[in-house]
C-alpha cells in the first residue's frame, strides 16, 4: 500500500493514493509507494517511473512555497 504523508495548512494528512494529495500543501512528511515484484514489466517501470516523475513535481512545489515563505 502507498503511504503519503503531508502537513496540509499546518495538520499532518494521510493518503494512500497519489490522486488524492492536494494541489496545495506545506510539507512532504513521507512518499512511499509500493514496487511491484520482480522481475518487472514494461507496465511495472512505466508505473515507477510515473511515481517517480509525480515525488519530484511535489519536490518542486514545496521547494516553490518554501522560497516564497522565505522571501515575504
């Protein structure tokens, strides 16, 4: 089961589908999600490489919000 963990206007929130994290949020707390078994399918590593591409997209939105904090 994936395990998503975010501080969402300042209380921790968990979520167990990525599609379910909100668009705005503090901090990224915990991001794991689960790795099909071995040996992997082309689906397998499409799949990783989708939760891979979508962690660093939510790296840059609280690197985003965090330098905006930083600057007021």
């Amino acid at each position: 089961m994936h395990d998503f963990q975010f501080i969402v206007n300042g209380k921790l929130n968990k979520y167990t589908r990525w599609e379910d994290i909100p668009e705005e949020f503090d901090h990224i707390i915990k991001f794991v999600f689960d790795l099909p078994p071995e040996p992997h399918t082309q689906e397998d590593h499409d799949e990783i490489h989708k939760m891979e591409k979508k962690f660093n997209e939510l790296m840059e939105k609280e690197n985003a919000r965090s330098n905006i904090h930083r600057s007021s």
